[in-house]
C-alpha cells in the first residue's frame, strides 16, 4: 500500500447486474457494469446462489482492465439487508455474512456484496472489506418512530448511500463538517426518499422501499389509510396486486403508464393537461414532505436538497424550489453515483478520518 494513495474496488450488485468500479483513492479509474441473462439468473436456486458465477465475472473484468487482485487495498460491496443498524463504514464480519447469505432480514441482489467483497480482500491478502451505508441504516428518533397503531411501527429504509453522500458534499460546500449541519435531503428516482439530517444522523425519513411519502415514478406513496383498507378488503385484489399497486405500479405508472418522467413532460408540452397535474402533484407532495422533515429539525435547516435522476430536470427541482425556498438555501445535487459514495466511505476509514464500525 503506498503511503496516501489507496486502490480500492466497489462492487454494487442489482438483480440483474454488478457494477464493479477501481478508484485511485477518489479517482475512478475504470467501471464495468456486467448485465446478466435473466434466463442465466433463473438457473439458480437463490440470489445468494449466484454468488460464485458473479465473482467469476469480477475477476474476469479485473483480467481485462489488467488489475491484479493483490494490488487492491480494500474491496467495499454495497450492503444489503440487515438489522436495522446506524450509519457508517462497517467492517465485513462473520456475523454479516452469516446474516445476508440466510437472508434473515430479507432477500436482495445486494445481499451478495459483502461476501464477494471479503473473498476478493482474502485473495489480496488482507482483511480491508466494507460495506457503506446501507438501506436499512436506522438512525430514527424514538417519535419518528411510532405510529398509531402500536402493532406497526416505522422503519427506516430509503437511500441511505445517497442520501449521507449527497450530505457530506453539501456541508463541505457550505463549508462545514457533516456533523455540524441540518439538511433536509430529498432522493428522487423510481423512489423517493426525504430525509432530515441533524448533525450527522437522519432522525427522520419515509420509508421508501414499501412506497411511503410521496408519490414517484413508480411508488404509490402514503394513501388515504380508510380508502386504501376498503380497497385491501374488496376481494378485487390479492396481496401480490396491492403490493405491486404500493411498489413498482403506482405513482406515475398508475396515473399515466409510464415511470418516464421525459414522457410525462412530452405529454405536459403537448398539452395533456392530466400529465400536467400528476407531474405538478408529484412535485407538490415532495415539497411538502420536505416541509414535514424542516419541523423535525424545528426550523433549523442549513439547506434542502435536491438529488437523485429527478433532479436533472430543472423543471421539477423548480416546482418544488418555489414552495421550500422559504424554508433554507435550495442546492441541487442531480444524480448518484453508488460507486463514489462507497470508496469515498472506504477511503474515509484507510485515511483514519473514520472508525470501521462493527456488525455484530
């Protein structure tokens, strides 16, 4: 390991891919994104099956850029679902791996980034495997997390990889430390997820993996609680089809069949009056969760902001600007890049800036 420069490899894997990205301490040097053949994928048992066949194709890609695996310092996968936990750079641990390849916590084409991240650092000769902030990082205040059915309770699940990413960069622009700002983070992609950020922890934020806060793309968002059970109870639909109403089939799919936003402001331009309204109805309800995070923070946020694929279009980070401007400075971050995030946390604990935590 050269003194002050780290080679570090990201592996991010999705349910029909991997990304897998080198980065010279913040430098990406190369990527690759391997796309697999769903009918390859139905071969095996299980996600966690796939876990030799996609390693395979890693170091393939490490052949063909020409990286040896022994010059890596540090291997960091995307994390998957575990117990609710803060968030951090953990340390890749029995007790982890044990956890994702049972899918005690639930089951996810991410699950596989920590076991393959610790065989790759095991053949590097060293034991420098992380994972990063992963969706179920849980850093709620116990009010945020009661509802009022004793019976449910809510959960912290949203893009946590993003999201603390997106923050770190905010405060250095504003030329502070994560831990001494308030944000008000809103993540817009097929979900969306707004979260408030209190000096380094997010006490509050929807639930966006099962579509709760506002509506998106393709997630229904928090509904009308009595309509909705009606709806659950009208023998019209089985649980399959209200969850896939919830994930997957609301939002901007159910109103206008498509989860394209370019589409809808296709339509908009042409003057579809209703892709007009969803479109201003998206950007409303986004504005007003994120008014909903400012009470958290009781009024002291030092900015909103605006990030994730949504964000490129200027003309719904400006809908919803007009209506939170009130609130704090409007910064907007378009885009995410998942590999970045996961070296710059890796690079954070090589450079001592940052403890590993423990999975245990």
């Amino acid at each position: 390991m050269e003194k002050g420069k780290y080679r570090i490899l990201t592996l991010n894997p999705g349910s029909t891919s991997t990304k897998v990205a080198l980065f010279e301490n913040e430098t990406e040097c190369w990527s690759d994104t391997q796309r697999y053949d769903t009918d390859v994928l139905r071969s095996f048992a299980g996600i966690m099956d796939q876990e030799n066949f996609r390693l395979e194709a890693v170091r393939e890609a490490l052949a063909r850029q020409g990286t040896q695996v022994s010059s890596l310092d540090a291997v960091v996968g995307r994390g998957g679902l575990l117990r609710p936990i803060p968030g951090g750079t953990y340390m890749v641990a029995p007790a982890m791996i044990e956890d994702l390849k049972n899918c005690r916590w639930g089951s996810h084409a991410s699950n596989l980034g920590a076991p393959m991240a610790v065989r790759l650092a095991a053949e590097a000769g060293h034991d420098r495997a992380f994972i990063v902030d992963p969706v179920v990082v849980d850093e709620l205040v116990a009010e945020a997390r009661l509802s009022g059915i004793p019976e449910i309770e809510r959960r912290s699940i949203f893009h946590a990889l993003n999201q603390k990413a997106v923050a770190r960069r905010a405060a250095r622009d504003l030329g502070k430390a994560y831990s001494e700002v308030n944000l008000v983070i809103a993540h817009m992609g097929g979900g969306i997820s707004v979260g408030a950020h209190e000096r380094g922890r997010v006490i509050d934020v929807n639930n966006a993996l099962d579509g709760d806060g506002p509506f998106s793309p393709e997630r229904a968002g928090s509904l009308p609680a009595g309509e909705f059970t009606k709806l659950c109870f009208s023998g019209t639909y089985n649980l399959d089809q209200i969850m896939k109403k919830l994930v997957g089939g609301g939002g901007l799919v159910a109103h206008l069949g498509t989860n394209d936003l370019r589409e809808v402001l296709r339509r908009t331009d042409e003057g579809d009056s209703k892709a007009a309204l969803v479109f201003e109805a998206m950007a409303y309800q986004v504005a007003r969760e994120i008014g909903s995070r400012a009470t958290a923070l009781k009024g002291r946020v030092d900015a909103v902001v605006l990030t994730g694929g949504l964000a490129y279009s200027s003309r719904f980070t400006d809908l919803i600007a007009s209506r939170v401007a009130f609130v704090a400075p409007v910064r907007i971050y378009p885009g995410e890049d998942e590999s970045a995030a996961l070296a710059e946390g890796a690079l954070r604990v090589l450079r001592g800036e940052e403890e590993p935590r423990r999975y245990a």
